[in-house]
C-alpha cells in the first residue's frame, strides 16, 4: 500500500536530530513503512512546536526505505491563533496543491487530518479527481475551537471571519470517504457538517501512546543525571507532579502554583516538574522561581521525558473548559497513563473527567488550588491510595490506550479501505 499522510503541525524524526517524541502522525508513518508499505508524509517546512523554520523551500527528505516526509515551503507565525498562521495556512495549501500535482506516483489511500482545513480541502479535492480513497482524522474542532477562546462578544465577528473556511469543511467532509477523529464525539462533529449518517467506516481511534524502552545504559544514566542536578531524584519520599507539554493559552497554570504555594508553606513533601516552552513561558518560569518546591525544566528531549515520566507520579492535564477538550481525549493522558502516572484535571466534565473518577486513575480539581493541594498532600500521607491508583492507571493504559493495539487498528483500517475501489 502507498498511503500519504497529510499533517502540519507535528514534530518529525528530523526534528532536533530525532530527539523529539512522535505523535499520532510520526508513530503511524514509522509502524506503516516497518510493515512494508510506502508512505509520504505532507508537512510544512515551517516547524509548529519551535515556530522556526526546517527549510527555506519545499524538501523531500528520506526517512526509511520507502518512507519521506515532503516539507511544503511556508510563510510562518509566531501564534498558533492569529492572522500569520491564516495567511501561512493560505500559502502552504496553495504550494501543496501545486506540488501534489507534479508527484506521478498516485497514493492507494490518503489520510489527512483537521486541522488544516486548507491543506485537508486541497487534498479532497485531489482525491476526488484520481478515484482515492481519502480518510479525514479529526484531532481538533477547526474552526469552532475559535469561538470558545473569544470573549462572547466577539463572536457574531468571528462567525463572519470563519465563514469561508466553514464552506470549505463542509466540503470536506461531505466528500471524504470516511470520517475518523479521536472520540466518537469528533467523528460526530464531522458527520454533522457532512450531513450524512454514519456508515461503518466512521470511526474513531483514541490518542494512544506508544511506549518505548531505553535500552542504552549511558543515554538513560544521562537522563537521570540531568534531572538529579535540576533536584530531581529518584526514591526520595517525594511526590513528584509533572507537566508536559506546551504553554500555551489551551491551559490554566495559576491554579496549580496557587496550590505549590499552598503546600509549600505547610511543608508537603511535594514537587511540581514543568516541562515544556511556549508563550506563557516567561511567567512560568518566574513562577517556579518564587516557589521551592517547582522545578522549571524547560524543554526536553524524548529520553528526559521518558525518565521523568518514570520518576513522577502525579500528571497535570490542566486544559481550559472548552468543548475542544470536554469532548476529547488528548495525547497528554494516555501519555501519563503509560508510566501509570495519575491524572489530575482543571476539566469538570467530559470524557476525560467521567475516564479519571469512573477508573479511579486519577482525580479533578475543577479550578480549586484548594482542592488540588489537598488531594495531592492526602496522597503523601496514603501509599496504598497512590498504589492503587497508579495500578489502576496501569490497566487503563493497557486497555485502551495501548499504541501497539490501536495504531495496528489504524493501519488495518486503512489497508482494508485502500483495497476498496470508488
């Protein structure tokens, strides 16, 4: 099977000389060229995670045997929400749509992702002309994310502002094959803008994480290494809080240095690891400054955030109230989950809350610094709370977010419907 895989904004193997981790995209095209097929990964040159530039033009890099990734020159941005990442979404469908047409080998498949629209809406189109069958994975609500992260009062403008590329989703996925997504609610999201019923077909495939061990006795002695000299270290009583990830407006940190502040006056055995870059990253680092018992780490590569998910505890998931994430299950719990880490969520609702306080791996502090500073002082005096916890986190993990169980799922999928002709 030649399969391409459209996505924009996710780390690559190149990134970083492949010290980043991979996300849905990366573990699918690695586990897809392993079993013999050919894929070609679309992107942008444009890093979205560093916001700088890989290339200064379009590049097809080789990755493996019958795997490249193909960077599409862009135009950049420095937010992820704002007029440049428009026009850069502008300039990257119109290159894309210039480029796929010069490729002569056709694809048996495509699987393309929102966001982007744009690149999404070229690729459907492309697909519909050759006779391909062509998958839409939803991973965020583009664009109605938008009217949740303004103030109501702006949002008869952004209506108007999203207007085309709303016309441009519902062309989507009227004339997709299928329709994929995270959650069911997803797929959901991108039936109604169909307006078609489900078929079969429609499906979806939780964001799993695929566990990997370090093998190499000096690269993980490193790593611990590095985390001992920032006051990190193993079996020293402490329950270790961690955050991973970006600091972006998508979470709410004051609650969980309210809460720091909290534990650090009644002398809680206790440490906040926040790791990650981002806007919000000078305020975090200042924040971590104040208190003795936070750790700013900054941003790491993929062996550091292996070991310290193997030395924490506690993992926060401190997203906003937004449909985006009431309704979604991201890549940063099961994540947590792998290293039966706990969950403790701002979300009061939704399917990552009813997941947290249904299995017991975790709990919400729903915006409460003094919610979540007693939970997280309860757990220190507790060791069989935390055991079970972390036992149940375990089982949950292996249950259903097990990348092994779901990627093979996903490629199946795509292989069966790449058999199928239109």
């Amino acid at each position: 099977m030649r399969i391409w895989l459209i996505q924009r904004a996710e780390s690559t193997p190149h990134d970083e000389g492949g010290d980043r981790r991979l996300m849905r995209t990366g573990i699918l095209a690695d586990l897809l060229q392993k079993k013999g097929h050919e894929v070609v990964w679309w992107t942008s040159e444009f890093d979205h995670v560093s916001k700088k530039k890989r290339y200064q033009q379009s590049t097809r890099v080789t990755v493996n045997k019958n795997y490249y990734i193909h960077y599409l020159k862009s135009f950049g941005y420095k937010r992820n929400i704002s007029i440049s990442r428009y026009i850069d979404d502008q300039v990257l469908a119109k290159n894309f749509k210039k480029e796929i047409n010069l490729d002569k080998n056709k694809p048996d498949i495509i699987l393309t992702s929102v966001p982007s629209v744009e690149m999404s809406h070229v690729v459907v189109r492309y697909a519909n002309q050759h006779k391909i069958p062509i998958v839409l994975d939803i991973r965020d609500l583009w664009p109605d994310i938008f009217l949740e992260f303004f103030p109501n009062t702006f949002g008869w403008l952004i209506n108007i502002l999203t207007i085309p590329m709303r016309n441009k989703l519902i062309d989507i996925c009227k004339n997709t094959t299928s329709i994929s997504g995270i959650t069911e609610e997803f797929v959901k999201w991108g039936l109604n803008y169909s307006s078609r019923q489900s078929s079969k077909n429609d499906i979806s495939f939780p964001m799993a994480y695929f566990k990997r061990e370090i093998t190499n006795k000096k690269i993980k002695s490193d790593a611990l290494f590095f985390w001992e000299r920032l006051g990190v270290k193993k079996n020293d009583k402490t329950l270790k809080i961690l955050f991973l990830g970006t600091f972006s407006n998508s979470f709410e940190f004051d609650t969980i240095f309210s809460a720091a502040k909290i534990l650090q006056k009644i002398g809680a055995p206790v440490s906040f690891v926040i790791c990650g870059s981002g806007t919000k990253e000078e305020f975090i680092k200042k924040k971590c400054k104040e208190l003795s018992n936070c750790i700013f780490a900054g941003w790491i590569n993929k062996v550091q955030i292996k070991t310290i998910l193997e030395l924490s505890d506690v993992g926060l998931a401190p997203y906003i109230n937004i449909k985006n994430f009431t309704e979604n299950l991201p890549n940063k719990p099961a994540e947590y989950l792998s290293e039966n880490l706990l969950i403790a969520t701002s979300l009061k609702y939704g399917k990552l809350y009813n997941l947290v306080n249904s299995k017991e791996c975790g709990f919400s502090y729903g915006n409460d610094p003094i919610k979540l500073a007693s939970f997280l002082e309860n757990l220190t005096k507790d060791e069989k709370k935390l055991k079970r916890f972390k036992k149940n986190a375990n089982q949950i993990f292996i249950n259903e977010f097990n990348g092994i169980k779901i990627y093979q799922s996903m490629i199946d999928y795509l292989n069966n419907l790449a058999k199928k002709k239109l």
